[in-house]
C-alpha cells in the first residue's frame, strides 16, 4: 500500500548517516528549494477553495481544519494565528487534531485511525452547511480525516483538502482537493519536512487570502491586529503616523483611546 504513495518513497538519498553536517545541510535545502513550485502548480485549485471559503464566511460560516500529527497541529496553527494576526473571534477558523489538543504535543495512539472521530470532534462546535471543512493528510489516506470529510458531505457541507499524494483516497472525497505533490523526503516518509512545509505554505495562502477578502487588511497592513504586546503597539503607532500623516505622541493617544489600528483610523476620520 505503502509504495504507491509519493510521500512514502525512498530518499533520492543514502547512508545519510555518513554525511558531514555541511552536505546534510545542503541537501536538505536542495530538497526545499522544490517545495514552492510544487505549490504554485496548485494555485488554480488553491483558488478555488478561497472563493468557497470566502462565500461562506462572508455570509457568516466558519473554516474548519481536521488532521492528524504534523497536519493536525499545521491545521491547529494556522486556525490559532488568525485572532492576534486579523482581529477576528477565535471561532472564525478552527483546527482540531486527532486526540484532541493533548495531541499536540504527544501522539495520541490511535486516534487518526477512527473514522468516527473526526466528526463528534467537528459536532461539539455544531458544524452545518454555512461552513467550510479542510481536511489535512500529507497522505492522503488517515481514516479520521477520510471519515471526517465523508460525514461533512453527507450534511452538505462544502469540502477541501490539502494533500501531497495524487489521486488519494483523501482527495477523492472531498469537492476542492488540493494536491502539493512534493516527492520523496530526505528521510524516507518524515513527511514533517517537505510535506509539511508544503501544507503549511498553502494553509497561509488560504487564510492569508480569505482575511484580506473579508477586509481584515487596509493596504498592506494589518490594521485589525491584538495590540498584545509592545512590539504590535509600536507597529500599530507606525501604522498610523504613516496613515494619517501624524506624529508619534498623537499616534499613540490614538491607539490607546481606541484600541486598535482600525477604530483609530475611521474615529480620525469622523472627528475631522
């Protein structure tokens, strides 16, 4: 079974255990170099996921993530940087890992192999039809993701995946696959390296895209950002001096009175 999968062939490379750290380093990073063309080749489907996802939450739906290991916790990263990144509620994008959130720092046995899981996880948060749910599998073939996005279509509710195997069982199961087909690893099946570099590019292209869509970014900036620390208020008193053409104490009176980048902006405005 195993053979058939690209993540799952042999290294272009042998005996790395008699290379130097030098020739290690380096062919990793040959191996790297390959990973961003392998996703600018999906960008047409890539797109097409965006527009889905952007509908439904325009509308107010949500983005689901579901994985298992390295995708789990990919999936549970990116879903947790769009709060302090976009300003938007924690229940916007939400990524679940097989094993629940102890998983996220060790294996859980077993639990990517239920194909039930994946869908009383997705219930507790009341999953319908006005939300979106990606399934993430380097692979292509773990049950709990399988089984997740299976029941989720059968409720009618849209479905993506980002994969690293062509024709899985994964992408077969779900409307918008997304196949990043990174060939073999540098060490035979670590899918955390290539792979795993591949989904989390893709995961950032997603959420990246459909925040801005959703008007979440003015320009370049990030202007709906948390002010959690004070590397992000000096970013937001920058923000505004160059936005409003105003000093650094005004700024910064600005931000403190309003909050974030964006209330201080359209208050400006009104108060002119």
């Amino acid at each position: 079974m195993n053979s058939n999968k690209t993540t799952e062939s042999p290294s272009n490379y042998d005996h790395l255990e008699k290379m130097s750290t030098d020739e290690l380093l380096v062919n990793i990073n040959r191996e790297d170099s390959t990973i961003s063309k392998a996703v600018e080749r999906e960008i047409p489907s890539i797109t097409e996921l965006v527009d889905v996802i952007f509908e439904k939450m325009a509308a107010g739906g949500r983005l689901f993530y579901i994985g298992a290991g390295t995708s789990g916790r990919l999936g549970v990263l990116d879903a947790s940087e769009c709060p302090p990144t976009y300003g938007v509620p924690h229940d916007w994008v939400i990524g679940l890992i097989a094993g629940g959130d102890g998983a996220l720092r060790k294996a859980v046995e077993n639990a990517e192999d239920d194909t039930t899981l994946a869908w009383k996880d997705l219930s507790a948060y009341n999953i319908s039809n006005k939300d979106v749910l990606v399934g993430i599998a380097a692979s292509g073939t773990t049950p709990y993701v399988i089984g997740g996005v299976q029941e989720a279509a059968k409720h009618g509710i849209q479905t993506g995946c980002v994969t690293c195997n062509a024709n899985s069982p994964l992408s077969q199961a779900v409307k918008y696959p997304i196949e990043v087909v990174v060939g073999p690893e540098f060490v035979t099946g670590s899918t955390r390296m290539k792979a795993g570099t591949a989904q989390k590019l893709v995961l950032n292209m997603i959420t990246t895209s459909v925040m801005i869509k959703l008007g979440r970014v003015k320009g370049n900036k990030m202007i709906n950002m948390q002010l959690s620390n004070k590397k992000l208020v000096n970013r937001g008193v920058r923000m505004l001096m160059e936005e409003l053409q105003i000093d650094a104490t005004i700024a910064a009176s600005l931000l403190e009175k309003y909050h974030s980048v964006k209330n201080a902006i359209e208050n400006y405005h009104a108060g002119k």
